[in-house]
C-alpha cells in the first residue's frame, strides 16, 4: 500500500461540505469521501483495546520470562506495528484500490459528540493527517433544510464552533486549516492549497472554477 496522506473534514450540515469536497477532489491523487456516520470511532475502540493486548503481553512475558511464539497470549509486535496496521486499514476503507496518494473524508456528525477531542487527537495520532474546519453563516446555516426545523440551532452550532476553536488553540500541534463557506466562493484559495501541500496555479483555478459550476447540494 502506498504512505498515504490524510485529510479529514470538521464541519456541520449545510455548511457547504459537499461543495469543498468536489474541490478537493478536484486536485489529482486526492480521493475524500462523504460521511460515514462516525465509522472509525468504533475502530479507535479496537485500537485502544489492541494496545491494551500489547501492554498485557509486555507485563506477562516480563513476569513469567516468556516470549514469542512460546506464549500462548496475543502478543502483537509493537505499538508503530499497530499503529502502522491501523493507519493501511483507514487508508484501505478510503482507497480500497490503493489508486489514490491523499484519501479522508467529511464529517458532519461531531455536534454534541462526548469523546471528539479525544477522538481527533486518535486520527492524528494514526494518520499524521491535516484537518479542515468548514464553517458558515449560522444565519444562513440554520435557515437550510432541517435546520430551520430546530429553535436551538444557532445555540448548538455555535457551541461547536467555539468547541472546536478551543480545541484548535489547545492542540497547536495539530495542523487545522479553518475554512469559511464564503472562501470557496468569493475568494481565492491558494492558502488552503498551500497548507495541504499542493500547488495552486492555472490549472487548479480552471478545475475549481468547474466544480463551482455544478451543483453540489439537495
């Protein structure tokens, strides 16, 4: 499998997500997916508890002198094993013909979610990724769909809003590009192109400019 890059998009509904996908996937070797419903929180789950496996082993053979195939417990190799083991799986779900250099995908389903800092911190840790926070006029946003349906709208997206500002802040480390809605399409983006690394000249306006054209939304 190739070493694959990652980019992972934060955002909420109606923000403007599928549009910023058709421009990502505009640049050549990028495959980003739509959403899958918080799919890899249940894969964090089995990474933890493969870790937990590991420091079970390191304890046992430690205390009974046993190692390698002598011993009968699960014993995975080392932590960069797992952790290598996992990031091909993530890259795999997104690119199971291993076609594509830069895979990931949106998500919309991270308001209200307990665990997310924990959870963008694991993704991080796994994929050595970039993460792009999309964000919209809540006026607008809660005007859209079934967002126009909740009084609480703007409260709880705001709320996220200010969540993820702070876990921004907190984890500097982490590389985060903050997107607005209105940057797609009143402005040039040459600075999201070059915090992922890949050249904005002619030809990438020209693509942009065709995604902008088609419609990207219900």
């Amino acid at each position: 499998m190739k070493n694959k890059k990652f980019v992972f998009v934060i955002t909420y509904g109606r923000s403007g997500s599928t549009l910023l996908l058709g421009i990502l996937n505009s640049i050549p070797g990028y495959r980003i997916l739509g959403e899958n419903m918080n799919l890899f929180l249940d894969v964090k789950k089995l990474y933890l508890k493969t870790c937990n496996n590991l420091s079970a082993y390191v304890e046992m053979e430690k205390n009974f002198n046993l190692s390698g195939s002598r011993n009968s417990w699960y014993n995975p190799q080392s932590l960069s094993d797992i952790k290598r083991t996992y990031k091909e799986f993530i890259g795999g779900i997104c690119d199971p013909d291993d076609k594509y250099d830069t895979v990931g995908f949106k998500e919309i389903r991270y308001n209200g979610m307990k665990d997310l800092d924990s959870y963008l911190i694991w993704l991080n840790l796994i994929t050595d990724c970039r993460f792009i926070f999309l964000t919209r006029n809540l006026a607008d946003t809660c005007k859209s769909m079934w967002h126009a349906k909740n009084p609480k709208c703007k409260e709880q997206l705001g709320a996220f809003e200010k969540r993820m500002t702070y876990f921004i802040r907190g984890n500097s480390y982490i590389p985060f590009f903050h997107l607005d809605y209105r940057d797609m399409v009143d402005a040039d983006l040459s600075e999201l192109f070059g915090f992922l690394g890949v050249e904005y000249d002619e030809d990438a306006v020209d693509r942009i400019k065709k995604v902008l054209t088609k419609k990207h939304s219900y």
